[in-house]
C-alpha cells in the first residue's frame, strides 16, 4: 500500500510518503525543527509571497539552466545541503546522496555530522564529481584543522562553517525520543548522551566561542573557498565580504536553530538592493536554503539575486522512502520543472533572470 515511486509528482510527494513509512525516531530527527516551527513554516510562507513577472513572446525553444557555483560548473542552480544523520533514513546513508548527485551534475555538501565516514563519502563520487564540506567547528582546533585539510587533500572544492549553531535549537519532536538508534554512529570521535534526541547526542563538541577573529585563521589553514552557513542578516553580509570570505549562505537552518528568524528569501530582498548600493555585489556569492521544493522556488531565489539554493529535507525523504530511485526522481522532477519555469517566465539562461521578473512587495507588506 506504499505509493509507487511514479506517483510522486513533486517534492512535497515524498514527505508524504516519508512520513507514513519512516521510522518514528528518523522521521523525527529530519522533520523537527525549532520551538513551535514557526520559522519552518515561513520558510515555505516567504515564497508564496513572491510572485512572477514573466516576459512574452520570448523564444523559449531551448533553455539552459547550467550555472557556476563557487567556481564549478552545475548542471541546475540546487545543491544537496548538508543534513547530518543519514543512516537515520536509509542503511547506506549520504552516499546514497552521493550517487544522485553524480547522476545529476550537482554538487552535494558533506557534512560534518555524517553517518558514513567522511572517506566512504568522497570515494563513493564519481571522477571530477564536486563536493563541499560543512564545517561544524570543534572546541579542540587542531581537531577543526584536520579535518579541514584532510578535505581539502581528499579533493573538496568549498568549506561552508556553519554559524547558525553555537547551540543546538529545541526540536521538541526530536526530544521526545529516545534516542539509541544505529544512525547515531557519526565519526567524530565523541562521547554521546542519547536521552534528549539525536540532535542533543551528537553536538556537545561544537565551539559557541566561535567569533569572526577566527576567520583569518581558517583562511590560513585552507586554499579551499570559504563560505559562512547561516547568515541572517545584510549587516552580516557586508561583514563576510570586508572578512575575505567568497559566499555566504542565508538560511535559518531549515527552521531548526532560532525560532522567529526570518526566511533566507526575505533576508535575500533585503540584502540584494544593500549590496548594490555599495558596489559588493560582485564581491561574493549569495546561496540561500530553506523551504525550497519547487522549481518556481528556485527562480523566485535567482531572479532575487542567490547564486544557488540549498535543499535539504526532501532529499532525505525521497531517500528514506524509495532510496536511490527517489533521490534521482526526486532531483529529475526539479529539472523538469525548471525547462517549464524558465520557459513560462520568458528566460533562456539563469543570466538572464534578474529582479525585474518578480514581485516580492508582498515579502514586506503582509
Ligand atoms: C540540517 N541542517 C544542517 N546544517 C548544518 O550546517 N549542519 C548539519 O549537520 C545539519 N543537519 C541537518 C539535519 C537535518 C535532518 C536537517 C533537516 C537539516 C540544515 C540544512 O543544511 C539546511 O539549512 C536546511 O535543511 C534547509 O532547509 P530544508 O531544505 O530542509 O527546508
């Protein structure tokens, strides 16, 4: 009586899906978020605040939606954010996603918190397959610097510190369970405390001293381009271009950290017209995450000025559901959506996507 993999029609499909047949424990790691999920619901209200201002009589017969992303070519402006714990979902965990992500052309961020090994994960990808690393940053430094240049040797071509995260948020969902399950055998050497959910159990090493002094440091350990995860506000952004840094990526943390922060793509309208003012708009690359499952998501990011976007949950759902086959339907459909997308809004290539194609009014006055 579980749907088939072809009834899945869009993104939001496979949660559905997820939900009836995960694990209770899983389905409550990947789903929670913060206090009453207030932010995780605006994640998905923002976007349903912008609206399209298509050109006509555009001749759409061939679009391409390929970008760059901190350099690498992509086949589509998404890539698979980092989401820690995913043997939780699926016995072979991120490589699974590893696997899609070369099918597809796009780039997958590893993260720290990873079920397989960091190793497991970068041997499971293709040749010139690209891969970032998520950073979460270790009290014990020459820990954090190990690691760091361990990707680096092993071929990663990002580093993306998460900054969101000086503490793990309440997910309330999560707490309630207890939590022992095999999933939670993440590599990072640390003692776990398993009865306040899985995201209390595997955080204690993480540094809240975390300041921007240290980011000159990072600079000195890693050639590799560095982006701050987690930005939340322009002022900050201003910030990470004077720091050197090369992108920033806007996100609340799927909702999970700061409850009542505001949604990436509204931090984006915000940031946009401040960085053109101040000629940095060429200064740094703009991601943002959260809240993205469709396509028409996507273009309301790109028109709004974001390099990319991240997507985080659906992927483990389609994972947890339909393993490989759902991840690749799952990221098949988004590029679907996005030939028609770009087509119906009148763009032929995502440089042509610019402000003047959306109405985000409504983002401000609501
Ligand atoms: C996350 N996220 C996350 N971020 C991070 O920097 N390090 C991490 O270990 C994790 N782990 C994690 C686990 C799970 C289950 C989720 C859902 C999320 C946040 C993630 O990278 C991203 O910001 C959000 O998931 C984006 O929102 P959507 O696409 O899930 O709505």
């Amino acid at each position: 009586e579980m749907p088939l993999l072809e009834q899945c029609y869009n993104l939001l499909d496979f949660e559905a899906v997820a939900r009836r047949v995960m694990k209770k424990t899983a389905w409550g790691y990947y789903s929670s978020a913060a206090d009453d999920e207030i932010t995780l619901r605006e994640n998905h209200s923002a976007f349903h605040r912008i609206w399209f201002r298509p050109r006509i009589l555009v001749d759409v017969e061939k679009v391409d939606f390929s970008t760059t992303m901190l350099g690498t070519p992509c086949s589509i402006p998404f890539y698979v954010t980092a989401t820690a714990l995913g043997k939780l979902g699926h016995v072979e965990g991120e490589v699974v996603l590893t696997r899609s992500a070369q099918k597809h052309n796009v780039v997958q961020m590893i993260p720290t918190l990873a079920s397989c090994a960091f190793d497991e994960i970068v041997d499971a990808a293709g040749p010139g397959q690209v891969q970032w690393l998520q950073l979460y940053v270790n009290k014990d430094r020459a820990i954090t610097q190990r690691i760091v240049q361990h990707a680096e040797r092993r071929g990663c071509k990002g580093l993306f510190i998460t900054v969101d995260a000086p503490q793990l948020g309440r997910r309330e969902k999560d707490m309630r369970m207890k939590f022992t399950d095999e999933g939670s055998n993440v590599q990072n050497g640390q003692a776990t405390d398993t009865s306040q959910g899985a995201a209390r159990a595997i955080s204690s090493f993480i540094d809240p001293s975390l300041s921007w002094a240290d980011i000159p440091w990072f600079r000195s350990i890693t050639k590799m381009p560095i982006v701050l995860k987690g930005v939340q506000r322009v002022e900050d952004v201003v910030k990470a271009v004077e720091a050197g840094v090369q992108g920033v990526v806007l996100s609340n943390h799927g909702g999970r950290q700061l409850e009542f922060a505001r949604s990436a793509v509204e931090v984006l309208a915000e940031t946009m017209p401040v960085l053109r003012e101040l000629g940095l708009e060429d200064k740094i690359e703009i991601y943002v995450d959260g809240g993205v499952r469709r396509a028409t998501d996507i273009l309301k990011a790109l028109c709004l000025g974001a390099k990319g976007v991240g997507i985080g949950r659906p992927f483990l759902y389609a994972m947890s559901a339909y393993g490989q086959d759902g991840v690749d339907r799952a990221m098949q459909l988004l590029k679907d959506e996005m030939e028609m997308g770009m087509r119906l809004i009148g763009a032929r290539t995502i440089a042509e996507l610019n402000p003047g194609m959306v109405d985000a009014r409504s983002l401000f006055n609501h």
